[in-house]
C-alpha cells in the first residue's frame, strides 16, 4: 500500500532523512519511532507528497507520486487519513462543522446533507453527542478523536497518524489506541503512527522502524521489538 525506496531529504543543504525504506501493507500498522527532530512528522509529508525527496520512490497505492498529475495526487490523498500532531482542529467551527470541512467547504453538499455521514463518523470515535460543541468544549483526547473522525470521513484505507497521544493522560492514549485498533479490524485500515511512546507503539504496532541519523536504525517485527526492546532503546536513546 505505502513504500518508500532509497529516500534521500535535505532542506538549505542539510541532510534531514538518509536512504530510507519502508513499507506498509494492507490492514498493517507501522509505527515510525525515533527522537525528538529526527525526522518522523517529515516522512509523513513525504508519504502524502506534500514534500518532494531529493532521492528515491514514494509508492502509494500502486502509483509512483514523482511521476503523476497533481490530479491523481489528490485523488491518491483522498485515499489518505491525516491526524496531525496536536488535532489541528478549527477553533472557531463547531465539532461537526470540522468533521464535515471537506465537504461543506469543497462540495456543494448542505449542512443536512453532509450531518449524517458527519454523525455517522463521530458515533465510529465514540463523540456522536459533541456535534455541536465547539472543540474548546472538548479534552485534548476527545479532540484527538474528532481529528479522526475528520480523517474517516472518506473511507481512507490508510490512516496516518502523527503523535496521536503525545501529552494525553494514560487513560485518554489508551482510548486512541484501542480506536486505532478497531479501526484497523472493522474499517480494515492500514496504519502509520509516528510516536515517542513506546508502550502505545506495542498496543497497536504489527512493525517496528526507529529513526536514527536520519535513516533507519532499526527495523523488524513486533515479537523482535518486544524481544530487544531494552537494548533497542538503549541504542537510540542513550
Ligand atoms: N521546512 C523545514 N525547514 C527547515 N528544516 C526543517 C523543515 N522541516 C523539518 N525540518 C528539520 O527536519 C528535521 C526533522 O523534522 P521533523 O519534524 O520531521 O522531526 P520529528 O521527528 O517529527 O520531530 P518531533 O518528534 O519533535 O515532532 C528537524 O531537524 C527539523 O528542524
Ligand atoms: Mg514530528
């Protein structure tokens, strides 16, 4: 579903990513793991061609985006999740307003129209009661569900997430976590979470890369992981 080969980034320069590989296959979940600045959120941007590599592939979805139309580029996002670092909700619109943006906004679709899909899509995160809130109503865990709730609305078949429980309580991680989780069984979504959080990597992770000097200092499954994990974490966080 998603593969990068060889991918080389720098800005002004300076090397940010360094012959990197990875791929996802479908219904999987990769978790991207590595420091603070390391390059986790800029991997993201590549997969969603919002940043071009200087080197290297992006295949999504069967289709290389350095070689397609911006037309199919849009078409191939669509097919896209995005939960960005921190919801990125719009403040001054209510929850379902937000959840239904794309739409409202881009389509000639009503408020009545869109409501149900909107509804439908905010009962799957478990929030069909706070369609009318505004997100400052709202915890920084359930703004976190909204955001994907935002993402499901075009039935993506990937979702990528990027730091989804950084800074949330250990009880509002582990309802994205289980989300992620059920999404991946009942909607059959593959997933890519980039995260600091090792113990919410291992809830929802089948693969494992850490981010290390820019390229990937480690790779493997979830066994491997779990089996090395001290020494893993030793390598890349001492
Ligand atoms: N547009 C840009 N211009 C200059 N440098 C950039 C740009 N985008 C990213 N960088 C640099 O690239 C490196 C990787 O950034 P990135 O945001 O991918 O890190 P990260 O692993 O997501 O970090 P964090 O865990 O803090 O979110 C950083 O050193 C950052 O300063
Ligand atoms: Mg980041």
């Amino acid at each position: 579903m998603i593969e990068l080969r060889n991918i080389d980034y720098s800005v002004g320069g300076r090397s940010i990513l360094k012959d990197v590989n990875l791929s996802v296959g479908e219904q999987d979940t990769l978790a991207i793991l590595g420091a603070s600045g390391s390059g986790k959120s800029t991997i993201l941007r590549i997969i969603l061609g919002l940043i071009n590599p200087d080197q290297g592939e992006v295949w999504v979805h069967g289709k290389e985006l350095s070689r397609i139309s911006y037309e199919d580029l849009v078409e191939i996002r669509k097919k896209m999740g995005i939960v960005f670092q921190e919801g990125a909700l719009f403040d001054s619109l209510t929850v379902g307003e937000n959840v239904g943006y794309y739409y409202l906004e881009h389509t000639r679709q009503t408020h009545a129209e869109v409501a149900p899909r909107v509804q439908a899509m905010l009962d799957t995160v478990g929030l069909g009661h706070t369609i009318n809130m505004m997100p400052e109503e709202l915890s920084g865990g359930m703004r976190r569900r909204v955001a994907i709730a935002r993402a499901l609305i075009y039935h993506p078949s990937c979702i990528l997430y990027d730091e989804p429980t950084t800074g949330l309580d250990p009880m509002s991680s582990k309802s994205i976590t289980d989300l992620i989780n059920r999404l991946k069984h009942e909607h059959r979504v593959a997933s890519v979470m980039v995260t600091h959080n090792l113990e919410d990597a291992l809830e929802v992770a089948d693969h494992f890369i850490m981010i290390q000097g820019g390229g990937v200092g480690w790779s493997g499954t979830r066994r491997q992981f779990a089996g090395q994990q001290k020494k893993i974490m030793e390598m890349f966080y001492q």
